[in-house]
C-alpha cells in the first residue's frame, strides 16, 4: 500500500511550514513546487535533515516542475503574492488570480483526483477560480480562511476569560475579509455560553458586551495585524496549522465539522458562491454543508459578507481573469 502523496504549489513562508507539518505529523509524502529555482529544494532538504530527530519516515522533495505532483491526492495552494502593509486582500486579486490560473490548469493535468485547499488571498475569489479551472467537482475544492479565523476568535476569548483555549469552541462564517461574521450568540466555554461568562465577570451586561464587540472586531483584523507587525508578508505559521486541521480531516476520512470555503446550492439562502460555513470534512472532501440557524442580525451579517465576495468576483469577471 502507497503512501499519500501531498503536493504544495507554493514553497513560501506558508508552504515551508506545510511541507514540515505534514513530515512530523507523517501524513505522507510531500512535493513543495515553486516557480523559484532551489527555493523549495532547499526548503525540504532542510526538513528532510531533520527526519531523525523528528522521527519521521516520509518523503519531502522539492522541485521546479509540474510533473513531479503527479498523482497527488491532495493539494494545497499558496502560490502567490502575501499582503504588505496597508493592502487589503482584495488588493492582490489581478497578480494572483493570473497565477491561480496556471496553478489550476497543471493541477488539472497532473493531479485530476486530487482534493484541493486553496490558500492564497483573496480566498473566496481564488477558490472560485481554481474550481473554475479545474472543472473538479466542488465537493473536492475548498478554502481555508474560516478554521483560521475562528481560531484566532477562541484565542481572544480565551485570553479575555483566563481558560485553557482547548475548551473553546467559537465559529466565523461568510467570506474572508473584514466583513466575516464571528457567531458570537454560539461561542461557548464547555458548553457555557461565552456571553455569560463575560456578564458574570464584568457585572455588566453593557460592558461584557463591549469586550466581546472588541474581540470580533480584532479577529475580523487579525491578519492584518500580523502583517502590520511583520512589514515584509502575512501570517504563514497559522493559515499552514489550519489547512493542516483540513488536510487531515480529508486524508484520515475524519468527518471533522469544520468551517470551510465551500460552494453552495442554495444552502443558508446562497446560490452558486464559494462561502465560508460550516461543512462535513472526509475522504471525498466537502462531504455535506451543515446549516444552522442564524438570527436576523447573523444572517444580515452573513448577506453582507457574501455581497463582498460577490463584488469580487464580479471584478474577477469584469477584468477577464
Ligand atoms: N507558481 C508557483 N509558485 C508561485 C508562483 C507561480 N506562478 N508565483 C509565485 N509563487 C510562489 C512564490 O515564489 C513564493 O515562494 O508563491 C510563494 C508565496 O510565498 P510567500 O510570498 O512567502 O507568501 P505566503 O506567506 O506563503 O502566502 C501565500 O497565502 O495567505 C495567503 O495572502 C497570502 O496569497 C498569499 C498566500
């Protein structure tokens, strides 16, 4: 029986810390691609001298040629520019979109089974394109924002609520950017609501609900808060851990209930767009969107994000991309 072959198309900040994830978690065999010549051939080398101390036992070469991913199972795509200082996301699309586009096609060629989790920004527009291109079927190419941003919305509450991050669940739907929708009325410590927890530390209703407006407000700009501090790229350890929480739901068949860029029939009322919700993670991918019920004010939210991420894509189209 053959080992799971995993290609990278981007062997950036994001792709390196991938390529190494995948190696000490043995998920499979790793190919990191990069149109950069002995940038990824470095990388792994550097990883693959590690496999003693780390005891792993895969695979993880780089390489400057499409064929190499041939066969893959999965993929994940970080090919492309990051943001720099005071960039939007969206700002990215024309450069990156032209880059998707051939990214798409040689994954098409080389890897026509795999399942896809596309990184690079603007997400939303660039998992639609790279569905687009491919012609895969939607169940097998997904985003990665919304594991990413509801992470960084548990890692501001636990911090606020002085407990353990583990017992945190906490979920962020719609598109990935400033218009995302964090589900504060559902965030919960073990099951106790997070709201409550706040009114019984502050003694406040009022005040328990301006620490929570803060924190939805710093996770809707959490990436850009990284990228302020670094000044040279975007966030790369935790998009990568995220995708890895993905991958794994997908190569270990682990129906993980995961939020995901996913494409909708007509499920929380949207029809034909890539959106971020909660969805069934297996073997074949997106298997199911879950569908929760949302209030008027969460699902004005939710309409308002994905406006956003119709304007993209209405750009995308507009300029022939
Ligand atoms: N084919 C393959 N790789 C490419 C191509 C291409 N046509 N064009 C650029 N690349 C590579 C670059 O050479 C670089 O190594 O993509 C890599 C991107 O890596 P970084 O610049 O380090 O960016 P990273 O931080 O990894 O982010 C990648 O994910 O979160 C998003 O906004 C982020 O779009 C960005 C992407």
């Amino acid at each position: 029986m053959s080992r799971k072959k995993i290609a990278l198309i981007g062997g950036g900040q994001i792709g390196g810390v991938l390529a190494q994830l995948i190696a000490l978690k043995e998920l499979g065999d790793v190919v990191l691609y990069d149109i950069v010549e002995d940038l990824p051939q470095g990388k792994t080398l550097d990883i693959a001298e590690a496999s003693r101390v780390d005891q792993f036992d895969v695979s993880v070469k780089g390489s400057n040629d499409y064929k190499d991913i041939e066969g893959a199972d999965l993929v994940i795509v970080t090919a492309g520019l990051p943001r720099k200082p005071g960039m939007s996301r969206d700002d990215l699309l024309v450069t990156n979109a032209k880059i998707m586009r051939t990214v798409s096609e040689n994954i098409k060629q080389y890897a026509p089974n795999s399942v896809v989790i596309v990184i690079s920004n603007p997400l939303d527009a660039m998992v639609t394109l790279c569905q687009k291109v491919t012609g895969f079927p939607a169940n097998r190419v997904m985003g990665q924002a919304g594991v990413l941003d509801s992470s960084r919305f548990a890692t501001f509450i636990a911090w606020e609520l002085g407990v353990s991050v583990k017992d945190i669940n906490a979920m962020v739907l719609g598109g990935h950017g400033d218009t995302m929708v964090p589900l504060v009325r559902y965030a919960n410590v073990n099951s106790i609501p997070v709201m409550e927890m706040l009114e019984r530390k502050y003694k406040d209703p009022a005040k328990a609900k301006e620490v929570m407006d803060a924190m939805v407000q710093r996770t809707k700009m959490a990436g850009g808060e990284v990228v302020k501090l670094l000044k040279t790229g975007s966030a790369f350890y935790s998009p990568a851990s995220s995708a890895i929480a993905m991958a794994e739901a997908v190569l270990r068949d682990e129906k993980r209930v995961l939020p995901t860029c996913a494409y909708l029939n007509g499920e929380f009322g949207i029809n034909g767009y890539y959106v971020g919700v909660p969805a069934v993670l297996g073997a074949n991918g997106i298997e199911r969107i879950v569908e929760l019920n949302l209030d008027k004010d969460e699902k004005a939210m939710l309409d308002n994000s994905v406006d956003a991420v119709k304007s993209l894509i209405a750009d995308m189209e507009r300029l022939g991309l």
